[in-house]
C-alpha cells in the first residue's frame, strides 16, 4: 500500500495530486502528518507544499469541471473533516483522468464529497437561523457560534447584505477567529488579517468583553436596552408555545442542542 502525508492545507493535498502524477503513482490513501498510519503501509511519500504546483491543479480542475462541481470541492473543504482527505484526493485525480465526474455518483469518491458538502452547506443554513446578536453600548452587535464545520467565510455575505447599516462582529470560539463589519470606524482590539467584511482574531482571548461559552456581553458594555430586548425575546418565545402541541423530538429535529448554548430563548442568563 503506498500512502501520502501532508500538512493538511488545501494547497498541499493539490500538491499531492500533482506529486502523483509526476511520479506515475496511485497512492490509496492520502493522510494528513501525525494521523495513524495503515497496518499494511509498503510506501510513505511526504509531500511538500507548492503553491505553484497547486495552483496549476486548481486550474485544470477549472477547466475540467463547472464552476457548481468547484464550489462543491470548496465547500466540502470546509467540513475539517479527516474522512474527507482521500475521497477528495481520489476525486481530484479521477477527474485529471476520466474527465467530468462530478454527477457521477456510482463513484463512492464522488458521492463521499458530495455528501460531505451537502452537511456543510446545511451548517451554513443553520448558522443563518440561529445566530443570535447582543448590542454593545457602541453600537456593535455580537454573536459567538462554535459550528461544527468551518462556515463563517461562506456566511458572511449574508450578514453584509442584511445587515450593512449596522457594525457587528460573528465570532467562531471554536476556531478563534471572527468576521467583523463596520459602518463606522470604530477601536477593537482585534489584529485584522484581511480585506472587508475584516477577518479579524484576538490577541488575547482572556481580555474580550464577552463569555466565549455562551457569548454573552460584560454587563458593562451591554446596551441598556439590549438586556430588556433580551428578556422580551424570551417571554415572547414562551407565550407562543402551546403546551399541549409540544413535541421536544420535533423541537430537536429542527433545532439540535448544540446551538442553544448561543441562543437567546435558550439561554435565561
């Protein structure tokens, strides 16, 4: 069995492709440094990122597949999932191969990053119903998730357009880093990394204004009125429930538990 390694960028495993194809080899599994290795291991290549090599892959991939195929790969990138390395590598190699195979789900490579990508897509509508703002007495609003996948960059542009008269910050605990918007130029003390909506992380956790375990704002930098809104949010969200249509298997279904820590009418703090 000849298995690959590498540092567990998407830049690598492109470069991995390309190794492949240089060296005229088929590795069956693609596994990222430190992860166990297979029983029966003959071969082990560890690759070495190129971001020219990868870049070329990237490229002819565009020409092979539809842009919907290369958003997919995209997003299944963003699960962070370690099940999603060799599916995705044996893809991307079939695809230099045989072509467009992206609606060929007979392919269990094919079928395995779809469905991957489908979970992470269904994430991204999950953080779009449930995310939950607090107002700062500066005029910014916050809300901390924890995802189980990586959706933050694929969601932002929604929070832009809905929400582009107001500052806000949607920050992931989980992954230590955040989104921030503004309409004014307001002090944070945050490093930014990137262009608009500011890619932004903590210098230290320790010192921001707010609980990461359940994102609530420092009584002294919530707005006045934020903590009655609050508190009308959940009695409103208590009155409209009949008790006698309770259905807490239904409830779990379309809102799992593991959001609630975040949300307001689940949390009575």
């Amino acid at each position: 069995m000849t298995v690959y390694t590498f540092d567990g960028t998407m830049d690598g495993l492109l470069t991995a492709v390309f190794d492949a194809f240089v060296l005229k080899e088929q590795p069956e599994q693609l596994l990222k440094e430190g992860n166990p290795l297979p029983l029966f291991c003959e071969h082990i290549n560890k690759v070495h990122t190129d971001e020219d090599k990868a870049k070329r892959v990237w490229i002819g991939l565009e020409k092979r597949l539809s842009r919907e195929a290369m958003k997919l790969i995209s997003v299944s990138w963003l699960s962070e999932l370690r099940e999603l390395n060799t599916p995705l590598f044996q893809y991307i190699c079939k695809v230099f191969r045989q072509g467009d195979i992206s609606r060929n789900f007979a392919d269990h490579n094919v079928l395995e990053v779809t469905n991957i990508a489908r979970r992470v897509l269904h994430e991204q509508l999950r953080m779009k119903q449930f995310i939950r703002f607090q107002k700062a007495k500066d005029g910014t609003y916050l809300a901390v998730v924890s995802p189980d996948h990586n959706v933050l960059p694929i969601i932002i542009d929604h929070f832009q357009d809905r929400f582009n008269d107001q500052s806000w910050l949607i920050y992931d605990a989980k992954r230590h880093y955040g989104y921030y918007y503004e309409t004014h130029h307001q002090p944070l003390p945050v490093r930014k990394v990137s262009n608009m909506p500011i890619r932004v992380t903590f210098e230290d956790e320790t010192t921001v204004p707010f609980d990461l375990s359940n994102g609530k704002l420092d009584a002294t930098v919530l707005s006045d009125d934020d903590q009655l809104l609050q508190n009308l949010w959940r009695t409103y969200f208590k009155a409209i429930c009949i008790k006698e249509r309770m259905n807490p298997r239904k409830q779990l279904s379309d809102m799992p538990r593991r959001y609630w820590k975040y949300m307001t009418e689940k949390n009575g703090g």
